[in-house]
C-alpha cells in the first residue's frame, strides 16, 4: 500500500476529486495555505494499491495545471518620504507537490 500526500491549488481541487472518485479512489482533504504567495491550497491524502500509483499520478498530472501569476515585489528601501513603484513580476504558481510513502493498514476501527 501507499500513502499519496498531494498538496493541489484549490482551483485544481473539484475535476481532481471527481476524477478520483469516477476510479473509486478515496480521498481525505485538509484545507491548507502558505508557500510562495501564501495562497489557499488542499491537501489530499490519498491510500492505494501499490500498482494504482502511476493511475493516480497521471491523474493529478492531468487536473493540476501551472498558472502565471503577476505579483509586486517588495518596495526597495528609501529614503524616508520617497516611494519606488515596483515592476510586478511573472512567476509560475500551481501543479501539484505529491509525496508517495509506503503505508501499512492495520485494520478498520
């Protein structure tokens, strides 16, 4: 068995869900937020056969999608009174962080 810990943007949540559930793979969510511009994110735990691992993946490669954000780095520091506009800058935010362990079920309670 293997525990599949995927950290998703929450834009890419629902058509990943329901794609795994088509395939009857249960899913455990937890809502989450941080990284690079502290934006909200799902966390998804997901325990599955060892040979349905590369169906999972391809899945979350399929719904989890990179997008292009425009942010406003920090002002430079000046002098007191004076104010730099700053350029926004284009980064790439999204896809998926996907974390694959061995699992072991004791049993159901």
């Amino acid at each position: 068995m293997k525990l599949l810990i995927a950290v998703i943007q929450r834009q890419d949540e629902a058509a990943l869900t329901r794609a795994l559930a088509a395939r009857r793979i249960g899913v455990t969510r937890v809502s989450s937020q941080g990284g690079f511009l502290r934006e909200g994110n799902v966390t998804l735990f997901i325990v599955i056969p060892d040979h349905r691992v590369d169906e999972v993946m391809s899945l979350i490669r399929e719904h989890c999608h990179t997008r292009t954000r425009y942010v406003a780095p920090l002002p430079p520091v000046a002098e007191s009174g004076e104010f730099y506009p700053s350029t926004p800058i284009e980064v790439q935010v999204g896809g998926a962080t996907v974390f694959v362990l061995d699992a072991e079920v004791l049993g159901r309670a």
